[in-house]
C-alpha cells in the first residue's frame, strides 16, 4: 500500500509539472550535467527507530546518489532553522543550541559552529521545490546516519544519541504510562442500600482469658477475663454494647450505646445530622471551658465525620480490650504511644492539628498478632466552615458512669452531670464564628461557660481569637495561630485567666500559658527527617512559674519508623533563688526489619539522677500462615526488675489462642492463655458464621458473583455462578475467591466510610467474560453484613480506523469508550496507521470519542459518529473508518505542532 502511494504520489507530481500547475522555472545545477525532471522525483517517509517523522520527504535521484528536500527536513524534524530563498541563505541550530547553522549558497560556504568549509559543486542542487542536498552531506550536517532504502521508499535515520523528538516522545509514552487513572464519583456508581431494621442478629467478639502469677513474695494469684462486645440493630437504630468483668469473672462493667451515623446529614428531619446517640457517649470539648468525657447519656450534631471539635486539639478514643495497646501517627510520624488500661478504652487527648491536611492513624495491636488500623483525614485550613453553612452540636451526659452501672465509678474531676450546646457559622470563605454554653461539675462545684470564638484565614495561616466567662467567677482571653510559613508549620498559643477562673483544660492555678511549635522536615540525602520543636511558659497565680521546651526528630529506615525526644522543663516557685530543672529523653520505634515487626520504647534522665531509667521492646515474627511468636523483654531501673515474655499465637479458622510465659529475675512467674473469637450473621445459608477475625467492630460485605445471561443487572435462578474469582475492595483490600457458590466474604471494612466494591477482572478465567460495573459502592456498618450481587458478562472486540476528513490517518490519539450513560469505560491510543482496539469490552451499546485533549491538539471534533453494538450476534465489531471532523485548535496547544512525530 505504502509502495503504491508512493508511485501514485510521483505521477500526480509529474502530471502537474506537465500541465503547468508548477511555475517555478528550473534553474541549472551548480556543475552538473544533472537537471531536476519528474521521472527522478522520489517521495520517502522518515523512520527514527519506531517513530515515523513528518508527513513525507521529497527527494530526486540524481547522477552522484540521492539529494533530500532541505525544507522538508527543517519541517520534518521541527529544526529552528530560517531558510530564506530570496537571499539564498538559512541560519539557525542544528538539533543542540551550540551546533549553530548557516548556509550562504551566494558565496557556496557552509558554516557548522566555528567550522566553515566550501561547497561542492553537487552539495546542494536547485530543484523545482528549493534546494536539494546530497544526502551523504546531509548526514554530516546533521550528525546522523542516513540510510537510503528506494525499494520501501524509506529514509532510516540513527544517531548515536537519542534526538530532541525522540526524548520528547519517550516523555509521552513514559506520561502515558503514569497518567493517573480516570477520576470518578462514588456518589455516580451504583449503590447497595442496607436500610437499618427494628432488629438485626448482632455480631459478637468474645475474648476470654486465664492467668496465675508467682511474684517475689512467693504468693500466688490466678485471674479470669472476659470481654463481649456486640454490635447490630435495634429500633432502626445501630446498637454496640460491651460487657467486660473483673479479674474473678464477675461482670463489672457495662456499656451499651444506641446511635445513627449518615455522612450526609440526613438524620431526625429538620435537624438533618449527621450523627446522634443514646447511652455510653462522648461528649465534644471547648476552646477554653470543657475536656472531651465519656458517660451516659446523649450526644447530637450536624458536623462533618471528619471535623474536629476544636481549633487545633482533636482527640481520638476507642475500644481497647485487655492486652492490646495502641500507637497514633500524624502525617507517617509516630507521636503516641499507649497500652490497655483495664477499663476497655484508648484514649489519645489533646492532639495537636496542623495548617493543612493532617492525616492520621490509630494502629491496635492485639495479643494474637492482630493488626487493626483506622485512617482519619483532618483538614485545616481555609474553607474549614463552608459560607453560610452552619454546624452545631448538643449533649447531655453523666460523666464518668456508665448507662449500666455494675461496680463503682473511678473517681475523676469531671464526675457529675453535664450539658450544653454549641454553634459555628460560616460568614465568608475565610471567616467564620463560634459560639458555646455548657454546664459541669468540676471537683465537686457546679460550672457554667459561656464561650465565644471568631476564626479567620490570613494568607497561609489560620487564627482564632477566644474568650470564656464562667458565671460562678473569672473569664479567660486566648489567641492561637497556625499557620505555614515556606515548608514549616508555625502553631502559637496565648492563654489569659482571670479573677480565679477555674476550668477543665488548665490547671486550677495556671494564670497565664504561652507556646510555640515549629513542625519542619530536613532533606538528608533520599530522605526527609521531620523535625518539632516546641517551647511552652506556665505562669501560676502563687508567683512561680514553669518552663518547658521539647523536640522530637523522627526518621524513617526502610520500614522502621523511630522518633527521639528531649524534653526539658524548669520550675521557679515564689521565694526560692535556684530553680529545680529536669531533662529527659526518650526514644520509640515501630516498624519492621525483615520478618520482624518491632515495637519498642526506652526512656532515659538526662539531669538529676541522671541515667536509664527504662525500657520494653517487642518482637513479633509469622511461623507459618496462621501462626506467629512474640518475644518482649523490658528493665526498670529504678527496682532493677528485667522481665522477659515469650508467647505463641495460633489462628484456626474459626478462632484464635494466644499462650504467654513471662519470668522476671525476682523470681517471679505468670503464664496466661487468651482465646479470641466472633460470632456473626451468615446472609448467604441464614444462620450463624464463627470467625477469628473480629465482625463487631468493623464492617461486611457478602457478595455472590454470577453470569448476567440477559444482561439486566439482577441475578436470575437460571444464571450460573462463578467460582474462583477475588473481589476488590477500595484501592487496597482483597477478598478471599468465591467458592463454588460463587460467593465470598470480605471483613475489616471501614464503618461510615463509602468504599467500593469490584471484581479483579485478573483473576477471571476467561479474558471475554469481563464485569458488567466498575463494581458496587456499600457503606459498611460495624456488625452489619452488606449483600451484594457482582455481575459478569461476555465480552468482545471493537476495532477501527481513524482518519482525518480527507484521508489521512490520525495517529498518536487517545480514543475513548463510552457506554450508554456516558461514563468512560476503556480508553486506548491510535496506531501510526490509524488503527485501534478495544479489548474485552462488556456486551452492549456504545459510542467512541476522541479524548478532548487530543482532539484540541490534532484539531479534530471529539465526538464521532454511531452507535456500536456488541452482543452474541456479533461479539467482535469491526467499526471500519472513522472520519473526524476538523475545527480550529485553541490558541494555546496549537504552537509548533506541525513539525512533531506522530506516533509508531
């Protein structure tokens, strides 16, 4: 085809000189016998590698070899070169800025950098089109390899180094290769609704445990533990309850909490929040009045899931069973760090925020080797409350007692009842303002806060102004900022109390409270090490005061994260000349080294009675698919105890056992056995699942894949299933195959978060069955099963050419598929002819585009014509020629266009 163009392309030439259509008069050659005719007229294309280059190569066989069309070149390899036939002269560079170019044909010299050399007489020949170099001369200026094949009509070029346009098109296809994937909407795919019921068979998670202990006074002890907790519906409500006893199995405590949680905001009617509850809550904190606290009673807000309750502060609290222990990382740094506190919670107060997104997560680690992790996105700055948006809360709470009351009451500040209410408002896309009224008990003394605040945007930084007034007595000023200054992030506070004012988030004798963080992270090398510093200043109402300065620097080894900290704090008291001072150190780490995950601390005084004071690390490592060993080893200095545990962890299909030794050189002893299950629904048979991974907590989503025969989206009884196929949930998690149902599950999903949820078309075993959906968007709820049905359907071929309006071929362009909603559900690249494919496309109907990029750089409308149908009838469709129609190219991407490659 390509041989015939050519031929054709020759007698069109010929015929136009014969009729005239060409004027130009044909001058000599130099010194040659040679003249230009038609029957010496070639037309090449240009190869380099695998990419064509520009749109032909005119040429002539003449006496001495094959002379090039000098003009073509400078189009076809998009030259900077200046070719002015009236002074017969062009200038410019050659491929780099320093091979510099002029070709005076006036006075026959041609000048190549500082190197200037005569012409021969048949260098450079006058043609009909221009000027026709030799192409062995050309080679030389061009510093390449030419080769002349007349039998393809082909012009091969090679160079020892990749030329401007190569590199440029290996940039595309490397772009291309990284191009992020196409950006959709959860909100637009399909959705799986799980309505809540008046009662739903709730998911339990047991864990029980045994231990006897020998101590250093030879006196024995034996204990027995259990904890259940159970989540489901009840009264088309979720409910989670926790019953936990005391070290002699006798019950002690019981939690039980009612709730709704809708991102959104679409709960109790006119209110439309976004969460509420009744029982066991938690109540929000204030600027300058209330602490977060945990009792019984009732909680309820509009606010975004995600949204802190304070400025800069957030708190996280959870369920932490006995023996688990928890860490908290901001932005991939370490920054806390606590163990199971008997009581079944974890929490981590007044977490300090930073200007923009912070990204934290909460890792559990159980004693079987579990690994339980929660993501949070909290972000500062502007636009923190939407224009005109407003967002309250209210609460009414015991604090400190359970709904349930099975033993007495730790003894705390904040016991007693406490409510209150509280508005933030929107007045702009910088400024918003808050205002609160809470009631509490505070060391036996009912307290009442009245508090207002105004926040505003300033550049790259975010500033509230605060002001408290307790209506038993005094009233509080405070300003705080954060901010980000090039890559730093600033955080400042000022704290002012006045005439005895009392509250939770000081100390009662704090008068005055200043500090200052500087959050930066250093280049070292590959890495970045974050660096904090951090200087605060106590004033006390009695005349002393306190300094305190800290600084952490965390680093990050292959998959080991540690941190090392100083903290140094000075107090002055009224009266006395020398001020006491202490310094501390400290150092964590967490991560893995190998097969190892190590989790470790050690704590050191710097002043004082200076030295270790002590430390604990811990080691797990995998024996096999389900089972793992645990080592740790820890010293206190100031008893000179050293202890050291070693325990086995073994996950069975339907539970998990934990055994642990630990021996101390006092000579004493504890062994201890942990056994670790859950209960839960099973949609698929109607009964009950026992599992060793916990249901309570996390979310479920049961799904049957089977064969759309008809292609309506609903499984039919006639429709066979498919086994042996993994399902994907979100950008991460995997599914276990369906089994010969075709039915599978997958655990651990994120409550109250949307995620969805497709087939790995991978693990298909026929590449012309493919999914039907991107897949189906659930959002899980803690204990709650989600049923979903995954359709497959046979898939086929659309194939075609696309082509300019009069011909020629568009290569190099993305193309796009379009199903019948619209959406984009393949995407390829036209071949060097014009050619292109879309494999294993899903029966139906659908239309093709060019992708609007593309098509404003080629110049062509996006949308073609028809409707393409692939079914049974016709599984592999052949489209044939595309034309796309021409329009004009926005100003911006039409510039040096013309000269490019087009593609393979």
């Amino acid at each position: 085809m390509g041989t015939f163009f050519h031929k054709a392309v020759k007698v069109l030439t010929a015929l136009a000189v014969a009729t005239g259509v060409v004027v130009m008069p044909v001058a000599p050659a130099f010194a040659s016998g040679w003249q230009a005719n038609e029957d010496d007229a070639l037309l090449f294309d240009v190869r380099v590698g695998q990419w064509r280059v520009g749109d032909g190569i005119r040429g002539y066989q003449t006496d001495t070899g094959v002379c090039i069309d000098f003009a073509d070149i400078i189009m076809a390899f998009d030259l900077p070169v200046r070719l002015d036939k009236k002074s017969r002269r062009a200038t410019g560079w050659l491929f780099e800025e320093s091979r510099t170019f002029t070709l005076d044909l006036e006075s026959n010299i041609v000048q190549i950098m500082n190197k200037s050399q005569n012409l021969a007489a048949t260098d450079v020949r006058d043609v009909p089109e221009g000027y026709c170099v030799d192409s062995d001369v050309l080679a030389q200026w061009l510093n390449v390899n030419l080769k002349i094949d007349q039998a393809n009509a082909l012009i091969i070029v090679s160079a020892d180094r990749k030329l401007p346009f190569e590199l440029a098109e290996e940039r595309k296809a490397r772009a291309g290769k990284v191009r992020p994937p196409m950006e959709f909407d959860l909100g637009t795919l399909p959705q799986a609704r799980n309505p809540y019921k008046f009662f739903r068979t709730p998911s339990v998670d047991i864990v029980a445990s045994i231990s006897a202990a020998r101590d250093k006074m030879a006196s024995n002890r034996a204990d027995a533990r259990y904890e259940i907790y159970a989540s489901g519906d009840i009264a088309g409500a979720s409910f989670d309850a926790r019953l936990s006893s005391n070290g002699k199995g006798i019950p002690e405590s019981l939690r039980v909490r009612a709730y709704k949680t809708e991102s959104e905001g679409s709960l109790l009617g006119p209110l439309n929040a976004t969460h509420f509850a009744l029982g066991d809550v938690a109540t929000n904190a204030t600027a300058l009045g209330i602490q977060s606290t945990a009792g019984r009673g009732a909680f309820v807000t509009n606010r975004p899931l995600n949204r802190p309750a304070s400025f800069d502060r957030t708190v996280f609290r959870g369920d932490l069973p006995d023996g688990w222990d928890a860490e908290l990382y901001r932005n991939d740094q370490l920054i806390a760090y606590v163990q199971s506190r008997g009581d079944g919670r974890f929490e981590f107060l007044d977490v300090q925020l930073l200007y923009g997104q912070n990204r934290f997560e909460v890792v559990l680690y159980g004693p079987q080797g579990q690994v339980r992790r929660e993501v949070k996105m909290i972000p500062v700055g502007l636009n923190s409350i939407p224009p005109r948006e407003t967002y309250y809360w209210a609460a009414i709470q015991d604090a400190g007692r359970d709904l349930i009351n099975l033993g007495s009451s730790e003894q705390n500040d904040y016991l007693g009842w406490r409510a209150g209410v509280g508005l933030e408002r929107g007045l702009d896309p910088k400024t918003s303002v808050a205002a609160s009224l809470f009631s509490s008990m505070l060391r036996g003394q009912r307290q009442y806060y009245l508090e207002g605040s105004v926040r505003r945007a300033v550049g790259p930084s975010l500033i509230e102004l605060a002001s408290a007034s307790n209506l038993v007595g005094g009233y509080a000023l405070r300003g705080q900022m954060l901010a980000q200054v090039g890559q730093t992030m600033v955080t400042g506070e000022s704290a002012w109390l006045f005439g005895n004012y009392q509250s939770e988030r000081y100390d009662r004798d704090v008068r005055r409270l200043s500090s200052m963080s500087l959050d930066h992270a250093i280049k070292v090398g590959r890495q970045y090490l974050p660096l904090r510093g951090e200087v605060r200043y106590i004033e006390r109402t009695g005349g002393g005061s306190r300094l305190e300065a800290a600084s952490r620097i965390s680093f990050n080894i292959n998959q080991l994260n540690a941190s090392a900290e100083l903290e140094w704090s000075q107090d002055r008291n009224r009266g006395t000349v020398d001020p006491s001072s202490r310094l501390d150190a400290a150092l964590r780490l967490s991560g893995r080294v190998g097969g190892l995950r190590l989790r470790g601390e050690a704590t050191f005084a710097l002043s004082g009675e200076t030295g270790f004071r002590e430390s604990k690390i811990t080691g797990e490592w995998r024996a096999g698919e389900r089972a793992d060993w645990k080592v740790e080893a820890g010293y206190s200095a100031g008893d000179s105890r050293s202890r050291l545990a070693l325990g086995h962890s073994r996950r069975f299909k339907h539970f998990a056992i934990t055994g642990q030794v630990e021996v101390a050189n006092d000579g004493s002893v504890a062994a201890g056995l942990n056994l670790a299950f859950s209960l839960g629904p099973n949609p698929h048979n109607g009964g009950m699942r026992v599992a060793a991974d916990k249901l309570a907590s996390s979310g479920q989503a049961f799904a049957v894949v089977f064969q759309d025969d008809n292609a309506d989206g609903i499984r039919q009884p006639n429709e066979p299933v498919q086994k042996d196929v993994e399902l994907t949930a979100g950008m991460t998690g995997r599914g276990r195959p369906t089994d010969a149902q075709g039915r599978t599950i997958i655990d651990g999903l994120q409550p109250y978060e949307q995620i969805l949820i497709g087939i790995d078309a991978s693990s298909l075993p026929d590449p012309f069955v493919q999914p039907a959906t991107s897949g189906i968007v659930i959002t899980p709820r803690p204990g709650i099963p989600t049923v979903i049905e995954l359709p497959l359907v046979s898939a086929g071929e659309i194939s075609g050419n696309l082509q300019r309006e009069g011909g020629k071929a568009l290569s190099g362009v993305d193309i796009e598929l379009l199903n019948k909603n619209g959406d984009v559900i393949k995407a390829t690249r036209s071949e060097y002819d014009g050619f292109f494919l879309f494999e294993f496309v899903p029966y139906g109907d659908y239309r093709i585009r060019v992708a609007p990029l593309s098509a404003n750089v080629v110049g062509v409308a996006s949308e073609l014509p028809g409707i393409f149908a692939l079914g049974k009838a016709g599984g592999s469709v052949d489209v044939g020629i595309i034309i796309a129609k021409a329009v004009p190219r926005l100003a911006q991407t039409a510039t040096g266009i013309s000269g490019a490659a087009q593609g393979p």
